[in-house]
C-alpha cells in the first residue's frame, strides 16, 4: 500500500513538472494593436513619402487586415490580403548618391503593403519598452505592384539605408508598453525628419536575382496602440 500510494506520489509531481515546463514554454500570444498612418506633418504641413489609404486606421481583422505585435515583440502591419485597404508611397526623393541608379516602378501610388519591424533582431521586445524609451530598429516593407512584389529594406545588410525610430508613449496598468510611434530615426539640420531605404525588385523564381533599383528617402509617422 505505502510502494503504491509512493507511486501515485511521484507520477502526480511528474504530471506537475510537464505542466508547469509546458506554461514555461508556452509562447506569446500576438497581440492586436490599431495602426495610424499619418499624411501629413501636423508642424510643417509637409505631405510623407508614405501615407495611408485615407480610409482611417488599419485595424487586425478587420477588411483582411493583420496589425499586431507579434508574440515575439515585433510590429507588423500586413494588408497584402485586403482589396479595401492599401498604402500611399512616394519615391520621389531618390538617393542620388549611392552609386545606384534610381529606377522606381512607379513615383506615387496606393499599393497592397506588408510592414514588419523586426527589433527582436536587435534584441528589443516593443513590449517590453518603458514609457519615453526611444529605440532605433529595422524595417521591411513588402510592394505588389503591377504583378511583381517589391521591397524596401532599412536595416544593416543594406550598406547606407538607416533604421527607424521607436519611441514608447504609455504604458497599461502591468508596465507593458502599449503605445508607441514608429519614425525616421534621422533628423536633417532643417528638422525634416527621413531616412534613406533600399528599393528591390524580388525575384519571381530561383533562376532569377533580386534587382536593386535604388535607395530613397522615405517620411513617415506611424502610431500604433493596444488596443
């Protein structure tokens, strides 16, 4: 009887132990968040290089729209599977200095878009941010335009582009960030802010290479906020 209720001892500890390595383990949960993208500059009236579809703000779930903070701590904004929503991008402010030609397949126009800003890569989880803390982080933006998928890449594998810039704004009851506001990381001596970012054509195949067509500046101000 003692060897038996021994057993059932150490099998309920056991059943106790994979429970808690299970929650241990257990990932993040993505978290929805209300994406705003702005037009304008509400100080100078200047017109960004990336603005929103003027149809409000970009909510996940609603019209096949993704905006969250994914479980991993990085934003994402993904309306690529929408036919209401789209995004506004203007590449006419080219890098003239890179050593590229500048070869945009269009100079303005609203485009299905894919945004992810991948600060983990950095070690930064956006959750984990504290009111007022700024942080410079990547960003990939994914195009469909006339039946091929561009990109624009700021991050370090793309000599001269430049990093975006996050600040957290507030915080809920538990210290999570849950504001914050995504802008150039570069302010010019004139108080513009832009940076400068690498345009691609993707490869639609393996026998083909991704095309670089040239670095612009891009302006920009995007806030995003739980809920």
């Amino acid at each position: 009887m003692k060897k038996l209720t021994f057993t059932l001892i150490l099998l309920a500890l056991g059943a106790l132990t994979i429970d808690v390595i299970a929650q241990k383990e257990r990932p993040t949960a993505d978290t929805p968040v209300t994406t705003t993208i702005h037009n304008f500059d509400a100080d100078t009236g200047a017109a960004y290089r990336i603005q929103s579809d003027s149809l409000g703000t970009y909510q996940n779930g609603l019209n096949s729209v993704v905006s969250i903070i994914q479980g991993i701590g990085d934003w994402e904004l993904d309306g690529k599977s929408s036919t209401v929503r789209t995004v506004f991008f203007d590449f006419g402010d080219p890098v003239l200095d890179s050593g590229q030609t500048p070869n945009a397949p269009f100079q303005t126009a609203f485009v299905p878009t894919r945004f992810i800003s991948k600060c983990t890569e950095l070690g930064i989880n956006m959750r984990n941010l504290v009111q007022n803390q700024i942080v410079n982080c990547p960003l990939a933006i994914s195009i469909s335009y006339g039946g091929a998928t561009y990109a624009v890449r700021m991050n370090a594998n793309y000599p001269g582009t430049e990093l975006v810039q996050w600040t957290c704004l507030t915080q809920d009851s538990s210290g999570k960030c849950s504001g914050w506001q995504m802008e150039p990381s570069v302010m010019l001596a004139n108080g513009e802010r832009k940076i400068k970012g690498q345009l691609i054509k993707i490869a639609s195949s393996r026998r083909q290479t991704d095309q670089l067509l040239g670095q612009f500046y891009f302006s920009f101000k995007v806030n995003v906020t739980n809920p």
